[in-house]
C-alpha cells in the first residue's frame, strides 16, 4: 500500500528549526514557530491573551470553527 505513495518535499519549517539549532551565533532570534520567548527562555502569556481568554471564556456558546457554519 504504501510503495505507491510519492516523496514529498522537505518540509520547510523542519528545516528553518535545523538551521537555527545548528546557528551558535548568541544574539539570534527564533522567528520561525510563532513564539515569543524572553531572555530566560521562558515562555510568557501576554496581558493581551489573558484578556482575549478571559473574553472568550465568559461570551463563548460554542467550539464551532467559523468556517464551519
């Protein structure tokens, strides 16, 4: 079943990753997965999420996707 399938090419996020794993250079900036990470390699959740959150939490009927309708 599986012989038939076609190769597909590299992914290119895979690969953007790999490259700034393998980049020693100490000022550099992961960029390519969307998430801000501050100094100490944390991870914060920003005052502007929570409240995004919070809204979403108290007004949200249901977990229907938009394009869903």
């Amino acid at each position: 079943m599986f012989d038939k399938l076609n190769s597909r090419p590299a992914d290119s996020l895979l690969a953007l990753i790999k490259a700034f794993q393998a980049d020693d250079r100490p000022g550099k900036i992961d960029l390519g997965v969307g998430v801000y990470r501050d100094t100490m390699g944390r991870t914060p959740v920003m005052r502007a999420v929570k409240a995004a959150e919070q809204f979403l939490l108290e007004t949200q009927d249901s977990k229907k996707y938009l394009g869903g309708r």
